[in-house]
C-alpha cells in the first residue's frame, strides 16, 4: 500500500483526499518509481473540477521526479536507482508511479530533484509552444500571458534563450510584476490596472508582436489579436477564463496571421516519440544553467489541497512542487 491524493469526487479543493491506496502494477515496458516530488499544473485544477477523461475517484497529476526501485518486462534503457522524470500513467500525487518507458527521461547529474520535479511539463510545452509550433525565429517579440506562472516564468527565459528580441509577460496582480522580471521578461503589464493591447502596441511602435502564447481563451484571444503583427503567430494552449473566443477568418487572411493550438496531452499521447528530442533541448539549458525553473512553493503532498486553492486564486507564482512522506526533499 502507498499514500496518494485522490480527487474523491468533481469539485473544490476540499474533495482532495489524502488516501492509502494499492501500489500501482509494474508493467511490460514500464517502471516503478519512488516520488521524490511531483508538480501542480493548471490541468489538474481543471480536471478536479471535471470533464470527461476520467470519473472519480482517479489519482491527478501529470509529472514526477523519483527514482527507478523496478523495471517492468523488456525494459533495456533503464535501471533500478535511475533518476528520472516522468509523464506517469495513473496520476502522480502519489508515493509511487508507474511510467511507460517512452515517457520516462533520465535526469541530468548536476539537476536535481527539486529542478527535475518542477520542470516536465512546463519546459516541454513552452519549448514546444516556442520553437515548434510557434514557429519562433531570432529577433521576434513575444508575448506571453499568465507570465508569472508556471509555464510563464519557463516560457519567457526559453523565448530569450531562443533569441527573441523582447518579451513581453502580462499578470493580474501587482505582486507578479517582479516574479516576472527576475524571469527576464522586458516588460510586464499589469492588466488589473493597463489595457495590455495599447501597451504592447505603444511598446511595439504599433507593429504588434510576433509570437503570442495564449493560455486564456476568450475575450483575451480576441483582444490579443488586436496586438498580433503581420505574419504573427498566435498559439492558444489553455482556457483558464473558461470562456471561447470568436475569430473571424477576416482577421488572419490579409494579415498572414495564423491561430495555432497545442496540447501536450495529446502530443504525449499520440506523438510520444516527439518529445525526447524536446527533453534533450531543454536539459541542455537545464544542465548549463541558463533555464532555472521558478519555484514559487512547496507543500507536504498530504496538503494537495492548499496548493490547489493558491493555484485557483490566481495567487501561485513559478511552480508548486508537492512532496511526499517518503521524499528525500526537505
Ligand atoms: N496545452 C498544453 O499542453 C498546456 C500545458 C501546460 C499548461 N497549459 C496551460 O497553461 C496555463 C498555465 O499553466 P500553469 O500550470 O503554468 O499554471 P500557472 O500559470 O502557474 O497558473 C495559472 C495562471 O493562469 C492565470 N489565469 C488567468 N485567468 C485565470 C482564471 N480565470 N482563473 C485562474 N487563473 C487564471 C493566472 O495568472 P494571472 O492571475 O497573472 O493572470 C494564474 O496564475 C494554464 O491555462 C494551463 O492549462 C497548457
């Protein structure tokens, strides 16, 4: 038996419950992990509240940093006491977690588990997000919303390293402004206070920006397009409004304009062989120490729920990492 946090049924924090539950199954090509800590991504607050991938009671959770303790049949790549990262299968707020073999990548000798824990998922999106489907090229200006988040901080030191010429980050809060600065981001703009299309216009000398990575969906879709340059790319990843967005075809055709989307849930399901040359790129700058992923807390997995609130507050700044009992973490 192992502890995990279980959403026990669709809703607020308050339905986290920390739970003994069975060890999961070793399986052909898969391995067994001990946690050594696991991250809050913006989807598992989205899939407490439901839809309709999976019913509860499911253990949430997309990434891990642990070591191998069992290798499943016909597994040749990895070893027991092997440091990885991985995309595990059943939720990863747990002490254990079972991985295919596809999805499961050594960590570099001098990251360590706290770096690895916090880094999958919002390294792997934001470069895919920046260099594969946004198509970014030395010199553009990048805007990124949600810029003082987990994906946000990630995403602004990577559109820098990929040699964007400036990089815009927006935020709801006065506290994040200097999150995202220390992130690298040129400026930063406080939307509780700016109307950020005339900001990045004036910032821009009414040229718009050339890569924006939309998270929010909506009226922010709608407006960001009012601020998208010519041949500019706009990516949308997320809808943390929880509204929709109307575009009207008129917008992109005279323009040279594109609207992409990305999700890396279905680029680990459908292309997993895509993301090891993504890991390779990003441990690089991990293992150089040019890409720091911003920790904003850390919390017992036991108190799931507490992350999740700041998360849901729009109070969390970089990433949440959640520990278990078993953790060498302190
Ligand atoms: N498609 C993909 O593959 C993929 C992968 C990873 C993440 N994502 C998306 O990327 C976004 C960032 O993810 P993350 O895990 O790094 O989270 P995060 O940015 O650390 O936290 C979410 C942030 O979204 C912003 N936000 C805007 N409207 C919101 C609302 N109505 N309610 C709550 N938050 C709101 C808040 O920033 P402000 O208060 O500063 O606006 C909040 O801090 C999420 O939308 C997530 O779904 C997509």
């Amino acid at each position: 038996m192992m502890y995990a946090v279980t959403v026990s049924e669709f809703g607020g924090p308050e339905v986290l419950k920390y739970v003994e539950v069975s060890m999961p199954l070793v399986k052909t090509d898969h391995l067994l992990i001990k946690v050594e800590a696991t991250s809050v991504n913006f989807a598992d607050v989205k899939a407490r509240y439901g839809n309709k991938d999976r019913q509860p009671p499911f253990i949430p959770g997309l990434d891990v940093a642990g070591t191998i303790v069992e290798v499943g049949e016909g597994v040749e790549d990895f070893q027991v006491g092997q440091r990885v990262i991985a995309f595990p299968q059943g939720g990863s707020y747990a002490e254990y977690v079972v991985a295919h073999t596809n999805l499961t990548f050594e960590i570099p000798a001098n990251v360590d588990f706290t770096t690895a824990a916090a880094c999958p998922i919002v390294s792997f999106t934001s470069y895919k997000l920046l260099a594969d489907v946004g198509r970014m090229t030395r010199g553009d200006a990048v805007l990124v919303h949600a810029a003082a988040g987990g994906i946000g901080t990630t995403a602004i030191q990577l559109a820098k390293l990929l040699g964007a010429s400036t990089v815009i980050g927006t935020v709801s809060k006065e506290e994040k402004v200097a999150t995202t600065l220390e992130a690298g981001a040129d400026f930063v703009i406080n939307t509780s206070k700016e109307n950020f299309v005339a900001k990045v216009l004036e910032i821009t000398q009414e040229k718009g920006v050339d890569l924006i990575l939309d998270s929010i969906a909506g009226r922010v879709t709608e407006q960001s397009l009012l601020c998208l340059a010519k041949y500019g790319r706009l990516v949308n990843f997320g809808n943390a409004s929880g509204e929709t967005a109307t575009i009207q075809t008129a917008d992109l055709t005279a323009s040279c304009r594109s609207i992409l989307g990305f999700s890396f849930g279905t680029t680990r399901k459908h292309r997993p062989e895509t993301v090891r040359d993504t890991a390779n790129k990003v441990f690089e700058f991990l293992e150089n120490g040019s890409l720091k992923i911003v920790i904003g807390e850390k919390f017992p997995l036991e108190e799931a729920g507490k992350a999740h609130k700041l998360m849901e507050d729009r109070g969390s700044k970089g990433k949440i990492l959640l520990i278990p009992p078993t953790s060498t973490i302190v």
